[in-house]
C-alpha cells in the first residue's frame, strides 16, 4: 500500500541512528521524511547539509527531519557524523519503508538501467496525515520549498 497526499500514512517503525523510531510516537509534531539514493555522493552530500544548515527553521516549525535511504546503519553512523548531521537517518536495507512510499524506480547510471531510490521528500502533519511531497527532487533550492510549505500547515 503506498501514500497518498490527504491520507493518513500507515504508522511504520524504523532503526535510525539513533534507534528505533515508530511514527505513532511523533504525534503532535510535523515529520520531514526525506529519501535520497546514497550516503556521501555529491548531490545526497548537498541535500543533507542544507536539511542542516535550516535545522533551526525546522524545529520552529515544530517539524522532525529524517533522512532515509537503503544504506546500512554504520554507512549512516559515518555520513551523519562527517556531515554533523543534527538529525536521524533511517536505514532501510530491505526497502519496507522504501516501499510504502513508492520511492524505487529505475533509473538510468552511466547508460545502464539500475533500479534505486528517486530522491523525493514527503511532510506528515502532527496528526499522521501526508500533507505534501516531492518526487524527483533537485537539491537546489528543495529545503526552503519544504520550510514555505510548513508554514502553512
């Protein structure tokens, strides 16, 4: 079952960085789940950093930022701290929370087919409804989109 804009989103647990997290348990804040396809690559590098560098903003809008991806716990222990990461991210090697928001697609790496995350970043409001997303996202310019849009919740 996938996420829809307007529905409630299917409570999830999940291992972070900084263990484990269930939706249910972030009731009464916004949630900033952000997808992106690798730790440490230049655009995935960027992104996370400008999540960062706004983390003020996010929290004065009483919204939670994570970061997930299919990478392992100890690749994001390694990104989180090299970044100074002020937030979580959430492994999903087995692509369950990949899944339930339909963020595998096929996408073409140096003229090959490969089958990996689309970055794409998804708000759940502080009753556990989505309230917005954006797939195929390009980096620059993203976090202040996200930040306008919280605003008007």
């Amino acid at each position: 079952m996938s996420v829809e804009v307007n529905q409630a989103v299917a409570n999830f647990t999940v291992q972070t960085t900084g263990g484990e997290v269930s939706l249910s348990d972030l009731q009464g804040r916004c949630v900033v789940l952000y997808f992106y396809p690798k730790d440490s690559t230049p655009g995935c590098t960027t992104e996370g950093e400008n999540f960062r560098d706004a983390q003020a903003q996010f929290e004065a809008a009483n919204a939670v930022v994570f970061g997930a991806s299919r990478d392992s716990m100890k690749s994001h222990a390694n990104f989180k701290a090299k970044l100074d990461l002020p937030f979580e991210l959430i492994s999903d090697p087995d692509e369950a929370l990949c899944t339930q928001f339909d963020v595998m697609k096929m996408k073409n790496m140096y003229g090959k087919q490969v089958r990996g995350v689309e970055r794409s970043t998804f708000v759940i409001d502080s009753k556990g409804v989505l309230r917005h997303e954006w797939r195929g996202v390009k980096v620059p310019g993203h976090v202040e989109e996200v930040l306008s849009f919280l605003k008007t919740l």
